[in-house]
C-alpha cells in the first residue's frame, strides 16, 4: 500500500511538472528558472550544445541527471527502448541517431508526460519514435525485440526495482545493451530523509546504494555489468525545484539531513548486456 501511495505521489510530481507551459519560464514546478537553467543541468549531465540545439528548447526539461545516449554508441536501424522517457528529450535523440531504418519506444507511466513528449515529437517532425504509456515494471513490449535500453534518473523511483530489471532483461534481444544514468547512494541517508516523500519524488530517498544497484542489475541476468562513469550528483538541483522545496523539505535535505554530505548522492552510467546465448 505503502508502494501504491509513493507511485501516485510520483505521478502526480511529474504530471504537474508535464503541464508546465511552454519555456517553463518563471517559478513554475519542476522546471527550475528558464530554459538557460535547463540547458545548463543539461549540459552538466553531458549534453553537447548540438544535442541541445537539435530539438526545440521545451523538449529539455532538465529532468534527467546523465546522458545514457551519448554512451548507448547507437546505430543506423536499431530499435531503442527509453524506460521512463518523460517529455522524450532521450528519446528525440535517440531517434536521430538510429535513422529512419531505426525505432525508438518511450514509456511512460503518467499520462500527461506521454502527451507531451508526442507533442515534441510531432513539433521537431520526428515520425520515428513512439510514446507508450505504462509502468517500467509491466513493460508494455515484446519478449527480446529491443537492441538498445536506456534510461535518465527514473529507476530510483520505481517501488520494485528487481522487476524493472527483471523486465529489462526480458524485452532486450540477445546481444543487446543497458545503458542507464541514475542516482544511487554511497552511503545510507539519514531517517528524516528517508522518510521524506518530497525526497522520494526528487530522486534522492529512492536510490539505492551503488553495490545493491550493481547486484541487482547482475541477479536479472545481465553481463559485463560496469559502471562507467560516476560524478557527485548536487542537491541544488533538488531544492531549486519549487515542486520540492517546500520549507520542510528544503531543511531536511539541507540543516537536518544531507546538507554538507552530499558525498553520499553520485550519479551513475551503468552499462551492462544481454548474452547472446541467453
Ligand atoms: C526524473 S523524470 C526523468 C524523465 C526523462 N528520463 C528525462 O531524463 O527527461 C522521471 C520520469 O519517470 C517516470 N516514471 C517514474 N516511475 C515510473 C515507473 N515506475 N514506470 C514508468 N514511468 C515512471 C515519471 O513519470 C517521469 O516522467
């Protein structure tokens, strides 16, 4: 029940953040303070200015907290499957990669995050994508018809994160590669920010420590499992997100809980792959 309460909180979170007009200029939830905010988390995340410049500017949201394209090392005609695509800022630049012989699939469990990542698609005239709507733990797509999955700061907020992976192993051909961006723990939070739902939804109390992430990837079934890159993840980008930066949450996060030790957030690549015997 417990679970079932924290999916609608984040569902909710990042319905509003989808209705968020245009530029998301201003004070607006989830989208920091502009467009330059976005672009700037962006390319602290990885992103050149020609990935930035390739879609219209409200595609970014600056949700993410990597850049799982720039490592997938796409090619023409693959099929790419983005788990928790929200507005499609991946998913767009995945399809460019892949090419018109290529496929790219999002899904999405919040409805308002599907619509709005179609109306990119359809306003930067990519035709090569699809958006589906449905949870990463119940993946709405056939047994081993993927080459590439990706996924950018979402596994977090998954309540049963084995499945997702379990899932993942199952939709992913054989040979086929995971490359996922997220936040894990190096250490484990204090109780006041466990308990925080604000800090659930932010993508900070969901995390998991590094090694249980690894082992978890592994115990699906997936090889070669590494990480490849790992950076501290700021807590600025949560507390400067009016929809988390309730007085409450902003003291948790920074006099009670974690401020001064950040050092426990990192922000991962993980790659891992599907044998081709399995
Ligand atoms: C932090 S945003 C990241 C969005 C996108 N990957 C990006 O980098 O812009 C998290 C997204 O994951 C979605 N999400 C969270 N939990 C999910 C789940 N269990 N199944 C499907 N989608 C989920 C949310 O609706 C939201 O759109």
């Amino acid at each position: 029940m417990q679970g079932e309460r924290l999916k609608k909180s984040v569902r909710d979170r990042y319905g509003r953040i989808a209705q968020t007009e245009g530029s998301c200029c201003g004070s607006t939830p989830g989208c920091y303070s502009g467009i330059d905010q976005a672009r700037d988390v962006a390319r602290k995340n990885g992103y050149s200015d020609e990935d930035l410049n390739a879609l219209p500017d409200r595609v970014n949201l600056g949700l993410g907290c990597g850049n799982p394209v720039a490592l997938a090392s796409l090619r023409e005609g693959e099929t790419v499957l983005d788990l928790g695509s929200g507005p499609g800022f991946d998913c767009l630049l995945a399809a460019r990669r892949v090419g018109a012989r290529g496929h790219v699939i999002g899904v999405d469990m919040t409805p308002e995050m599907v619509f709005r990542a179609r109306e990119h698609a359809e306003e930067a005239e990519i035709t090569n994508v699809e958006f589906r709507l449905g949870e990463i733990e119940h993946l709405p797509v056939a047994d081993s018809s993927v080459d590439v999955i990706i996924s950018n700061c979402v596994i977090n907020l998954a309540i049963d994160k084995g499945q997702v992976f379990r899932e993942a192993f199952r939709v992913l051909k054989p040979g086929g590669r995971l490359l996922i961006s997220d936040i894990v723990l190096l250490s484990p939070l204090p109780e006041c920010v466990r308990g925080s739902v604000d800090a659930y939804t932010g993508c900070i109390s969901g995390a998991m420590l590094k090694q249980d992430f690894v082992d978890a990837v592994k115990k699906a079934g997936f090889q070669h499992v590494e990480i490849r890159k790992e950076v501290p993840f700021s807590l600025e980008y949560v507390i400067s997100d009016p929809s988390t930066s309730s007085p409450v949450t902003r003291r948790i996060l920074t006099e009670d809980g974690i401020g001064g030790t950040e050092k426990s957030i990192a922000s991962i690549h993980l790659f891992g792959r599907k044998e081709t015997n399995s």
